[in-house]
C-alpha cells in the first residue's frame, strides 16, 4: 500500500485516547465494585465452588446488579475507550479457586473464553516460571522480563492481579489509533508499510497444517473500522525461520517509529494493578506492556495474575487474514490457539509446557 492508498482519514473519537490526558482523570476509566456487587460475585461464586470452570457458561453465574453494569463496560471497551480497569474484588487470603471462579464469571460477561496456547489454557497464568525467551519456544508473559508493547490473539484480553511483584511489574497501555494517528501525519509512508504482512513468530505453537509463523500486516482497513495486531518481538524473532523475507531498513525504521510512539510518555498509560485489579483492554484498538520485575524471593509471595482471552459478542468484523491466527474470524467464536494436542481446560495452578 502506498502511502497516497492509505485510508483518508485519521481515527477520530474515544479509541484515539492520549494516555497523559486519562491519567489525570482516572474516575473515567477505573470502575470500583461497590459492597453489594462484591456480595452478589462472592454468592454467585459460592453457588458454582468445586465445579469445573471450563465447564461454565454466563447462565452459571447470576449477576442481577453487577451483570448489566459489565455489559455496559463490554461496549464502552469494544466501541469506546477500548479498555476498563474494575477495581475491588477481594483476593488476598482467598483459595484460589475462589478468585478463579470470581473472574471467570465476570469474564463472561466480556466474552467467551478461548485458548491461550498449545495446551488449551482456558485460563491463563501470568508469573514466572523460570525461563527466558532466548528458548525460541517461551513465550515473554512465562518470564520476568519486560514484555513490550504488543497485542493478543483474541478480542479482549482480561488481567486479574492475585499477587504482585516486589520491583517492577507495572501495567503499560496505549492506543494504537493515537499511534496510526501519528504515523499517517509525521511518516505516511512509513505507516504504509504497516498496512502489508510481517512474517510474525509462532513461537512454537503452531496449528496443524500451519506455517511456524503467520503473515499479518499491522494495521488493517476493513468495513469501516482501523484494527491492529501487532507484537515487535515475535516479527524479530521469526527472521530466525530461512524462508522469510529479510527485515529491509524501511522494515527496521517502519517497526522502531511505531514502538518509540508506544512507548512515549504522551502517548502512553501507565498503571500499577493492585491485588483485586482486573483490567480489561481490547485489542484491535489498544497495545498492553509490563515492564520487567524482581520478583519475591518467597515462593507463595512471587506476581501472579490470571488472564482471559476472550471472544466478544459485538465485536468488530476482522479481514479474512486474521483467520491463519485467529482459527476463525467469526464474531463470538475466534482467537486463541489450537494445536493438535490442545486440550481445553482452566487449570487453576501455573503449569509450563
């Protein structure tokens, strides 16, 4: 795509959100559960305790108060702002099960949720597991190291902070229209290049019949909405396969503007996630980010959160090219990850590949 190709517009409205701005009025995106919506979550909870979480629809979980607010916050972060921070729901010195069940059924609410890697993680770990991504096949979220900016393969992503960490760790977020925003008036033709494939690194998860990366452009035009997906260090890393095409200077130069915009201090959001946090984001308009961490030299102390991908009812319509990873690009029933032996669970404990 040429830069005189591109779309004809900038993206205006609340998804081209400038993080300096929302940091002054954090009342606009942190919603704090009240008493009596804790109450309602903890009996909703307690109605479905010692049953099997990847098991559970919305139906399970009866949320005649909270229910209708988390609907409204579904829409504001797929048509909106893009992201919610839900504040308040009590986790410390609760079973684990508990919390699991807590946010499995508000996440339901976002979303239905789909797999998070090769085994079928339903509900996802993010905590240290003692690797590091130099092993070709380890994904960042498994180590302490900082992620960088980066999207997920599912509509909306969901955190929930159990413990965190005792240096570092903070959450970073950015818009990635305010990003288009800014390449289509500093560098369109940079921005241009964003608009055709990168060769991105599946790090080991690959689906049957599937490449060991797929093709995806950054940015997409298609039926009236501007989307991303996008992760830097997985394009990097897949040049390590022979038969993709060598990273060009314009590629280098295209990739490093749009990093150094996700990371400007203007542009970006940053939040520390308290243990009762959950953050919700949507990914085809806003990039996540943590920075790297020292982590508590006591086992039951280290960061741990759990994480939900999620496939949205209402969501936008995605290209056909989103479908080598996404499975499908059918709304309610796309994103994830699906390999031969993927077997569907929520394990309720950390467990490596």
């Amino acid at each position: 795509m040429t830069a005189s190709a591109l779309p004809r517009r900038l993206v205006e409205g609340p998804s081209a959100w400038i993080g300096a701005e929302l940091a002054r009025r954090p009342e606009q995106w942190i919603y704090p559960l009240s008493a009596l919506e804790i109450g309602e979550i903890e009996a909703a909870v307690a109605r479905v305790r010692g049953r099997d979480l990847a098991l559970l629809g919305r139906a399970d979980f009866s949320l005649p108060t909270v229910g209708p607010k988390l609907d409204a916050l579904r829409v504001e972060v797929l048509n909106g702002r893009g992201f919610v921070l839900i504040r308040g729901l009590p986790v410390e010195g609760k079973p684990i099960a508990d919390s699991a069940a807590a946010y499995w059924g508000i996440g339901l609410h976002f979303g239905n949720p789909r797999s998070q890697n090769a085994m079928g993680h339903l509900l996802g770990h993010v905590t240290d597991l003692g690797l590091a991504t130099t092993d070709p096949n380890v994904r960042t979220y498994q180590t302490t190291e900082r992620q960088h900016f980066h999207t997920d393969s599912c509509d909306i992503v969901g955190l929930l902070c159990l413990k965190t960490a005792m240096r570092g760790g903070l959450s970073s977020i950015t818009s990635s229209m305010s990003i288009y925003n800014e390449m289509a008036k500093r560098r369109p033709d940079l921005l241009a290049r964003l608009f055709e494939p990168f060769a991105t690194d599946r790090r080991g998860e690959v689906p049957v019949g599937e490449k060991p990366y797929f093709d995806m452009p950054v940015y997409h035009d298609y039926e009236g909405h501007i989307s991303a997906i996008y992760s830097g260090t997985y394009i990097r890393s897949a040049q390590r396969f022979p038969d993709v095409p060598r990273l060009t200077e314009k590629d280098h130069e295209a990739l490093e503007m749009f990093d150094d915009l996700a990371n400007d201090n203007e542009l970006r959001l940053d939040m520390e996630l308290r243990p009762g946090d959950m953050q919700f984001l949507h990914n085809h308009t806003c990039l996540h980010d943590r920075t790297a961490f020292v982590d508590w030299p006591q086992p039951e102390r280290k960061r741990h959160l759990l994480r939900l991908w999620l496939a949205a009812p209402g969501a936008r319509p995605l290209p056909p090219i989103y479908a080598p990873r996404y499975g499908s690009v059918a709304i309610g029933d796309r994103g994830g990850i699906f390999c031969e032996k993927t077997r569907l669970h929520a394990p309720l404990e950390p467990v490596s590949g």
